[in-house]
C-alpha cells in the first residue's frame, strides 16, 4: 500500500488530489487511484457515498479512453461467484448504464477493490463485510452469508483473527432460520471447524506465553469464540439433515465436545449453555438461542461433555442451573429439564464448590428436590 493508495482507500480526496497534481504521476496511476478512490467510496464503512463512487469511476474511465489511438484497458480477472459472477465495466457505455443502479455501482466498487487490492485482503475484507451487513439488514440473507464467507476468506489469508467474522455468520445464519431459509450444511460444518480450529489455537496461544496481556487476548477471544460455537451448535440442531450430513454433525459435536475449551472463568460449554447469561445483541438471536437451553445440553451430553467439570468457583454446570431461579424465576420449567439431564448423565451430587457447597445445598424449589431424589437411589435430599 503506497501512502497514494492507503488515501484512496481512506477516501482521502484532497490528499489524492495532491498526488495526483504531480507532475511525474503517470496516466495509469491516475486512473487506477480514481478507481480505487471511487470503489471505496462504494462500500466505505463511515464514507460510503454511491454518488461520489459513480464520479470517480466515470472519471477514471474517460481517462481510459482520452486517447482513442492509446485506450488504456483494463486487464480482464475471472469473474466471482460471490458477486453474481458479474464483469466489470470495460467501456464508458458499459459504465453509464449503471449509473442510477446503487446496488450495481456497489458490486463495481467491490469487483475494481479485488482487482486492484488483490493482495491486501484485509483491507478488502472490510468493505465486503460492510455490504454483506446491509444487504443482512435489507434480509437478503443468501447475497450476505456469500459476501460474509468471502469476507473471512480474504481476512483469514492476511490475519490470524477471524473471530468477529465467524460470530457475524453464525448470527446470520440464526437469522436465516428465523425465515425460514436453511443453510448449506457443508458451509455450516466449514465454519464450525474454523471455529474449533481458531479455539485450539488460542488455547496453545494462552499455554506457551508469558505474557499477561497475551493470555489476557487469548482468553478474551476465546470466550467469544465459545459463544459463537453454541450458535453454530443452535444451527446445526435446526437443520434437515441428511442420514449422512447427521453422522458428519454428530462427529463435529463430538470433536468439539472432548476439547475441554474454557472460559476465562473456567466454563465449560455446558456451563455456558445451563446458564441464563446471554451475549447476544442480535434481538432474533437473543429470542431465538436461548439459554439455557435444554436441547443443545442434551446435545453435548449425549456427545461426551463431562458433567462434572467445575469452573473456577468450583461449579459444576448443575451447580448452574440450580442457582438460575435466583434471577429468572421465569424459567422453572426449562430448569426442571437441564437438571433432570444433567443429573440422569450422571452427575455427582457430592461434588462440592469453592464455597464448599454441594449441588444438593443449594436447591431453591422444593419441587426440584423431589425431581432429584426420584432420579438417584443413593443421595439422600
């Protein structure tokens, strides 16, 4: 990125137009930079203006064609699925005609970034997850799972981190189902896996360093990631499955049942999911994945969650779930399930906390007392 393309990319005119007065710009920088200005103007994050976007495009095409016995054309890329598998504009008639198409203008500005950013898939990424947010919010759900997916595509060539991304998807994905559309299971099933590839790799991150900090952005990341793998359990539970897709599901659930992930605050997926704390800021999502939620612990159970690991106050997940009517006295009956789960699954009701307390202390319905002593012959309540 030269400091000329880095103001392009920024929307910086007044510094373009600096660059661009000197005398030794030559007419192919020129108009790759009112391109590359014009395409960002596109899809920018906080600068996204189409009006402008058409401007310097058109501009950079008369420049193109000022010289008929000299066009200057442009080197012709194989076309992208992900944008409709539509060509860029190669010629000024070609151009005009989409002059008052904004979404046409948009796809332009991202196809002329992949041409002339190629290799800076970072700062490509950026506006590619722009538009796939506002086509989400427009519910054109299919156009923005593709953007989101090459999104992480081109961030995960150039950065370690593709965290934020992989929650997005799972959030769209929710989304998808809340319309009724039903995800592609081998889309669903390669993000999950970058998923619990990206967990395993912060957990050897979080072991190997000294550093504070570090452990601290490890440990961070990595009860994000946490949450995104629910969501992407919650889809997975939601889908019509094939017999063969539901083998594939059950060994990925497995996979990532057995890897021990934790939380900062030693939680366990199954203690993330007993619980009643949510992340979500996504409305559809927050109503939609619940928690707790019975189903994706019966889930991880039945896929070899230990039952009885504790966090770091010493808490087993049905030490959990004990404790949720404190706060939602709403959700007796989902509390009633996971207990009756969680302890069929084997739990040990001796299993005492930090506090020295054991599942068994701490029942707040009498209800739940009796639930618990018709489910085991040798714990006495």
């Amino acid at each position: 990125m030269t400091p000329l393309k880095l103001a392009c990319n920024n929307c910086h005119e007044e510094v373009v137009k600096f660059f661009l007065r000197r005398k030794n710009c030559t007419r192919v920088e020129v108009i790759q930079s009112l391109e590359l200005l014009g395409a960002s103007f596109a899809n920018h994050p906080e600068h996204h203006n189409t009006l402008k976007a058409y401007c310097y495009m058109w501009a950079a095409m008369k420049e193109r064609f000022s010289d008929l016995s000299n066009i200057v054309h442009k080197l012709s890329r194989p076309p992208l699925r992900v944008y409709e598998y539509r060509i860029e504009c190669e010629d000024p008639n070609e151009l005009l005609a989409i002059k008052n198409n904004k979404y046409l203008i948009q796809v332009e500005g991202l196809i002329i970034r992949e041409r002339i950013l190629r290799l800076n898939g970072k700062s490509l990424a950026a506006h590619v997850r722009f538009r796939a947010a506002c086509l989400a919010q427009q519910q054109l759900y299919r156009e923005s799972e593709r953007l989101w997916k090459h999104a992480l595509d081109l961030e995960e060539k150039h950065s370690p981190i593709i965290s934020e991304d992989l929650l997005r998807i799972a959030q769209l994905l929710i989304n998808m189902l809340h319309v009724r559309l039903n995800p592609v299971f081998s889309q669903v099933k390669e993000l999950f896996n970058l998923c619990l590839s990206e967990e395993s790799d912060y957990v050897q991150e979080g072991s190997e360093t000294e550093d504070d900090q570090e452990k601290m952005r490890t440990s961070y990341l990595l009860d994000k990631n946490l949450n995104t793998s629910l969501y992407f359990l919650y889809v997975l539970m939601q889908m019509d499955l094939t017999l063969e897709e539901e083998e594939e599901c059950q060994k990925l659930v497995k996979k990532f049942a057995n890897l021990d992930l934790r939380t900062s605050q030693g939680s366990t997926p199954l203690h993330i999911a007993a619980n009643d704390k949510s992340t979500a800021e996504d409305k559809v999502v927050k109503e939609m994945c619940r928690f707790p939620s019975v189903e994706i612990i019966r889930l991880l159970v039945e896929s070899g969650a230990s039952v009885n690991a504790q966090d770091n106050k010493g808490n087993t997940p049905l030490h959990i779930a004990l404790l949720l009517t404190e706060n939602r006295p709403d959700i007796l009956s989902v509390q009633y399930d996971i207990v009756r789960e969680l302890v069929e699954a084997g739990t040990d009701l001796n299993i005492t906390n930090n506090e020295n307390y054991k599942a068994c202390d701490i029942f707040k319905v009498e209800g739940l007392k009796r639930l618990v002593s018709s489910l085991t012959d040798d714990i006495e309540i």
